[in-house]
C-alpha cells in the first residue's frame, strides 16, 4: 500500500498548507491530499487578484501572492503533496487511518487533519464547451485566475457570464494589451451599473450573446483567435493569446457522515485541542464549528497549530506540545 503518514491532510486550501508546514517543521511526516488541481483552496478561487489585508505580517497582499507564498513555506521540509485526489473513504484499521481517493489511491496515517473547508468548489464550463473541438489547449484553459504573469501585455478573452469574469476583466486589463468578455447571455448577474461603466472606461468590449464555437492556434500550437457565433448566428472572430473562462461552481462536500465525523449545521464539532469525535481525526480551518469561531486565514493558522500540536501527542504522548521555530531552527 506504499508510504505510511503521520499526519494525512485532507485539503490543500490556506489551512492544510500551514498546517503541512507546521508539522513538517516539527519532523512529523505528511500528505497533503487536495481534490482540485491547484494548492489554495478558497483564496486561490475566489480571492486570487484580491488584496487580502488581515493576515498578519502582510500589510496588504494578493490572495495569489499569499497561497505562493504558503506553498514555499509549506514546501520547505518536503511534505508529500497530491493534488487532484479526492479523499472519499476513511476507514480505521489496526490503529491506523486508511484514506482511499476517487481514483483509487491509498494512503496509510496514523492521524488525520481535515481541512476540507466547506468543501471543494468544481468549476463549471459554458453550455456550449462541450461542442468545442476536444484539444489539449480546451482541457488546459484556466477555470481561475492565477499565474497573472502569464497575461501581461496578453491579449486576453473572459468567457463569462458573471460578476467574476467581470472582476477578472478588470483586473487583467491593467496587465494585459487588451481584455474583452464572451458572455453567452444577454446580460451579467449581479453586476451593477457602475461596474459596467468600469468596463467600458477599461476599453473592455462585451460580446453579448456570443456562444464559442473554436479556438485558433497558431504554428506553435499557441491560441492566436477564438471564434463565436453572435446573436444573429454571424460567427465573429477575435484575437486571442489568453483564454479564461468563469462559468460559476459546484459545491461538493466531504462525505463526513460516511466518515462517522459529527457535524452540526454542515461544520465539524471540534474540542478546544480541535479533535473530532473520531479518536485521531482532528480538524481545522473554515470546516470547523464552536462557540466563537471566525471564518478567517488566519484563524485556520492558530488551529492548525493546535491540530498538528495534539495529533503528534496522540502518536506520542511525551512529545513536546509546542515548540518555537526559533528554538527549532537554532
Ligand atoms: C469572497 C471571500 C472573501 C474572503 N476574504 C477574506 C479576507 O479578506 N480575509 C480572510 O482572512 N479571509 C477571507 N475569506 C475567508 C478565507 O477565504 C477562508 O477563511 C480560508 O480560505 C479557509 O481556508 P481553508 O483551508 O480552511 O478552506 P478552503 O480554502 O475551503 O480549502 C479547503 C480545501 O479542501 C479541499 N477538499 C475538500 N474536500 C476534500 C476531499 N474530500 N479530498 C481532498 N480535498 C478536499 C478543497 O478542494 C479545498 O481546496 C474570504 C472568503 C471569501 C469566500
């Protein structure tokens, strides 16, 4: 069954990060097991070009410059790190954990940490993807904003019908050469006026009822066009070296009840050393519920300690319950 763990962390959002850092740091062996592509969690999908300014130490910092950030530290003492595996079994057997993904991989632990937050968020694609031409370029288009190197002096396309793509296009058109939208409906939900003179004051165009039909490669196999039908079924062409498209999400939550973890109103019921009702289960970040709880990056850090703190003693009771990386790096 391969490598044994001390701490398998389920989810690779803000909190599995610190937390794969943390125990890492006091020499304890861990995997970080994320459902998505991506490390990051919510602020890689949510916050990625937003300024984040509540987490210590940063005055103000990007939700993406914070997750790169998070996996640097994290990486420091190597924590085995899977991504696109989504945990759907815990089971105990001989006084350990064995996880099982959704595509079949196993993982021994002597203890898990769940920081599923309230779940993964699958991105959704246009109605009209799955007409497009199957190519490497269609399954590698960006369903997040990250990278935005990539777009500077880009010209770029947001495949969007909503107030993301709108945020995004903005955000991208102080980087990129030139940034217009492909919205498939006749107009943006919750997007208000103002933001819509934002757009027009940016030189974004809006192609309203405009359903993709292809994307153009040049030689180099690099998008140099996409193609879209109007709203009188004209097919237009526009120029195109960056694709992303925003067409909302799906929430799939972990199965904690097959998982025999107590939850209330959908959050884990956690002691103050943030143990679950599972002996070995420990949890932490947004996932988590008590009297006083804040939904915060930061918030998930300190529980994470506490979480990594009292998994190690539950593998070994005379471990030390908290050790200052001054003294550890000395
Ligand atoms: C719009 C918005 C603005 C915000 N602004 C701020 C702010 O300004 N400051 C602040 O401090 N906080 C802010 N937050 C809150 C912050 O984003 C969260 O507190 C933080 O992201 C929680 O991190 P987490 O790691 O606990 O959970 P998440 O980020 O949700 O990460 C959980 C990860 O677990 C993975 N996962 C779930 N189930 C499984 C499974 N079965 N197997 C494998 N992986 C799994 C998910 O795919 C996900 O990547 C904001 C949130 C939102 C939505």
């Amino acid at each position: 069954m391969g490598e044994k763990f001390d701490i398998a962390i389920i989810g690779g959002g803000t909190t599995g990060l610190f937390a794969a850092y943390y125990a890492t740091m006091r020499q304890l062996k861990v995997v970080i097991v994320e459902a998505q592509e991506q490390l990051g969690g919510k602020v890689m999908q949510f916050l990625p070009e937003k300024k984040i300014y509540d987490v210590g130490g940063y005055p103000e910092i990007s939700g993406e410059d914070l997750v790169r950030q998070m996996i640097q530290q994290a990486a420091r003492h190597e924590p085995k790190i899977l991504t696109g595996e989504s945990v759907k079994q815990i089971d105990r057997e001989n006084n350990q954990f064995h996880l099982v993904t959704e595509k079949g991989k196993e993982i021994l632990s002597n203890t898990v940490l769940l920081a599923t937050g309230t779940g993964t968020f699958h991105t959704k694609r246009p109605e009209e993807w799955k007409e497009l031409p199957d190519s490497e370029f269609k399954t590698s288009v960006p369903t997040t904003l990250m990278d935005k190197e990539d777009y500077i002096d880009k010209k770029v396309i947001v495949a969007s019908n909503s107030k993301v793509g709108v945020n995004w296009a903005l955000y991208l058109s102080e980087l990129a050469e030139s940034v217009a939208i492909i919205n498939s409906e006749h107009s943006f939900s919750q997007v208000k006026q103002e933001e819509l003179d934002q757009l027009s004051d940016a030189n974004i165009d809006v192609h309203y009822n405009a359903k993709l039909t292809d994307f153009m490669m040049d030689d180099k196999d690099r998008l140099k066009q996409v193609a879209f039908l109007n709203e009188n079924e004209d097919k237009v062409t526009v120029p195109a070296e960056k694709l992303l498209t925003y067409y909302g999400l799906e929430l799939e939550a972990a199965p904690f009840d097959k998982w025999g973890i107590e939850t209330r109103k959908g959050r884990i019921v956690v002691t103050p050393v943030m143990a679950t009702n599972v002996e070995g289960i420990f949890a932490a970040g947004d996932i988590v519920q008590y009297e006083g709880k804040t939904t915060l990056i930061a918030t998930g850090y300190t529980e994470a300690i506490t979480a990594v703190n009292h998994a190690h003693l539950f593998i070994d009771p005379a471990a030390t319950e908290q050790l200052y990386s001054t003294v550890i790096y000395r």
